[in-house]
C-alpha cells in the first residue's frame, strides 16, 4: 500500500460558501459537497492509500518529482502536533474586482460581469454554485466552529482565517463575520481558551468601518484575554500598478491603513498575488514592506503566493523579466530584520523566478492580451499607461508567433 499519508488533513478544514465545498487544504479541487459524508471518504483515502481525485495537485506534483502540498505540510504539523486551522470563504462580498479573480470571490466582478455584454477573460466567467442560504451555510459553518471549541484536546489551538471577498464587510442577518466566528467559538470554549483570529484585507477598508473595526476587536481582546489577532493584508504592487490589480482599491486608502494595523501590536502581514503585472513593481513592493517594518519597529509575515491560472500566470514571461524578481531578492536579503519568515520568503521567491519562462504558450499570451483588451474596454484603464514594458513584451511575442 502507498504511503498517501497527509497530516494536513487532520489539522485543517476550509469552507467555500459559493462553490458548497468542504475542503482538507488550499489545494483540494474540487474538494466535497457540504452536508454530505464526500469528505470522510477522501480522509479515508488517504489513510488507506488510494490516491483520491480530489488531491490531484499533490499526486501530480509527486510524479514530476516535485515536493507537494502534502510533504510540505507532512513537515510542518510534525512540529506543529496542536495546531488546527479553519478558513472561511464565507461570501462574495467584495469592493475590489482583483484582475485574476472572478464573481465567484468578488461582488464588484458579479456586477460587472451583469452589467457588460464584452467577452470575458476566461477565468471571471466561473459560475456562482451555492445551492444554500446565507443562513443555512452559517448554521453549518458556526455550528462545527461551535463543536470544535467543544471537543478539542487540552493543547490543542485553532485558528480561524477569515477570508473573502472582503471579510471585514461581511454580515449575516446584520451580524458581521468577526463577531460571528469568535462568539462562536467561545460559545462553547472557557473565555481563556487560546484563539488566533487571522483576518485577511485587502486593505481598503473605509474610515469609520475601520475604526469600528479596531474598537470591536479590542473589545473581544479584553473579553478573551487569549485570543489573538493576525492582519495579513493582500497586496504584490505599489501604486497605479496597484490600483489596476486590485481594482477598486485606491493606493492611498491601502497605505494609510497598512500603517494603522501596523501601529495596533497585532501580527501584521501581506498576502501576495504574484502575476504578470506586478513583477515588474516587485521591487518596490519589498522597499515599501521594508520601510513599514523600519519605521513601526515590526516583522512582517510575507505569504509569496504564485497565480497559476493559465493566461494570467507569470510562466509566460521569458527570462528579462527575471531581473526584477532577483532584485527583491536582494533587497529582502539586505533587510532581513524586518521579516518574520525570512528564510520563507527567499525560498518562495526563488519558486518565482524558476516560474517565469516556465510556460511560454501562444494560448496563454492570447488569454492575457484579451484579458488586457476587456480591462480597456470595461474598466476604462489601459495597461500601457501604467505597464508598457508587459504590453510591449506582448505584442513582440504575438508578432513572433504571427511572423
């Protein structure tokens, strides 16, 4: 029998309200259909060797003789026995449109995609799935979150990673997601059981929402003396560069409110998107996490994440645009202080540059030139203002490929 071990999947759950997923970890597709035993049977297939379609990416990335998932978390809860994490995608509600993203994750895409008639980049055009209401999701979702707290061992210690859309502009018959997953926690939990809170933001939280914000998780902190926050704020870019990513979002909110949850002694962090139109900006991404982390005398914790969606992943960039992606590492290398995981980050950014040339297809160009043209059309930014070295790199490959 193979050894599938895979002890992530004793120590993680991640729920998807608009796909009515359960899911052992960030990787499983497309995971098991809520209210039903489909997830027992994948845990069980793990346990006795068969390599279930759900966990595909691991099986795949094993036979390429890669280091999966699996083996990645293998490593990491045998060092972390007590550790048990929960994630919530718990709605769309969303006010940004990220270019990568779609209407399955993001309320502003679900209504320009209503409101337009051009074709769509091919991976905005998933389709919203949830078979449940608001308030039968909730009752399933705090419901295990509430039996959790229950029954889990005397060392055990969770944590709750609220998710989006946008987490901090999420409610459920008017009650918002923060108060929702910690009173349901401790609703059935000693008031001095640890809990860490990880909120991921994109950052463009309005003013009085945010100062409600930090009142309220104050006031849960003197409630529960153990329960922790962690911020992680999702950003790749500076600026316009920024701006056209994470549209929606203005740079400016993003700064002053990256320094605010830098300024309250929670653990701050950022969550990182890497695609084709932040590489070129990557650089003065890591100054500005550097100069945060200077000036509020804090470590950040930085999540290199990779977007592989095919016609909007770094593979198809050829080997000029490593230059950048060297460079931060350089100037990560030359600040080490300022970053919690350091060793993390230089190894991440390393996956990044063996990315770049990794997947040099007409297919995937074209995708990303359409892609281009419906953001000109729809949202009325061009990327040639703000990124002409990428259009430029675009328009030579579909030339060479036309020529």
């Amino acid at each position: 029998m193979k050894n599938n071990t895979c002890i992530r999947s004793s120590h993680e759950i991640i729920f998807r309200a608009l796909e009515n997923k359960v899911s052992l970890c960030c990787k499983m597709h497309p995971g098991a259909e809520i209210f039903t035993d489909e997830l027992d049977k994948i845990k069980s297939d793990l346990k006795t060797g068969i390599q279930n379609n759900s966990c595909k990416t691991c099986w795949k990335a094993e036979e390429s003789g890669n280091k999966s998932w699996r083996m990645h978390g293998n490593e990491h809860y045998r060092t972390r026995p007590n550790k048990h994490r929960i994630e919530l995608y718990f709605d769309n509600t969303c006010d940004s449109a990220c270019v990568y993203c779609s209407k399955v994750y993001s309320s502003k895409w679900e209504q320009e995609v209503l409101n337009t008639t051009e074709e769509l980049p091919y991976w905005a055009s998933r389709e919203i799935k949830n078979k449940y209401t608001p308030e039968q999701y909730a009752d399933y979702v705090f419901n295990y979150i509430s039996d959790i707290a229950k029954n889990k061992k005397e060392n055990d210690y969770y944590e709750i990673i609220l998710l989006g859309g946008e987490p901090l502009l999420m409610s459920i018959n008017k009650r918002e997601l923060l108060d929702l997953s910690i009173e349901s926690f401790y609703k059935n939990a000693d008031s001095c059981t640890p809990l860490l809170l990880n909120i991921q933001t994109n950052g463009n939280t309005p003013d009085k929402l945010m100062d409600k914000c930090l009142e309220k998780m104050k006031f849960y902190k003197q409630k529960y003396p153990n329960l922790n926050y962690s911020i992680s704020i999702s950003a790749e870019s500076v600026g316009k560069n920024f701006e056209y990513i994470r549209y929606g979002c203005s740079y400016k909110r993003f700064v002053e409110n990256f320094k605010k949850w830098a300024s309250t002694g929670y653990s701050i962090g950022t969550n990182m998107a890497i695609n084709p139109i932040s590489i070129t900006m990557l650089p003065d991404y890591f100054n500005f996490l550097i100069e945060i982390a200077t000036t509020h005398n804090i470590k950040l914790d930085v999540a290199v994440n990779i977007v592989h969606t095919p016609g909007i992943t770094i593979g198809f960039l050829d080997d000029r645009f490593k230059k950048y992606v060297k460079r931060s590492i350089k100037i990560v290398k030359s600040s080490k202080k300022a970053f919690d995981n350091y060793s993390e980050v230089i190894e991440k950014l390393h996956d990044v540059n063996n990315t770049i040339g990794s997947d040099i297809d007409l297919d995937r160009i074209k995708e990303f030139s359409h892609a281009v043209d419906y953001f000109k059309k729809v949202r009325k930014v061009s990327l040639s203002d703000i990124n002409p070295l990428l259009v430029d790199y675009i328009a030579e490959k579909l030339k060479n490929y036309n020529d």
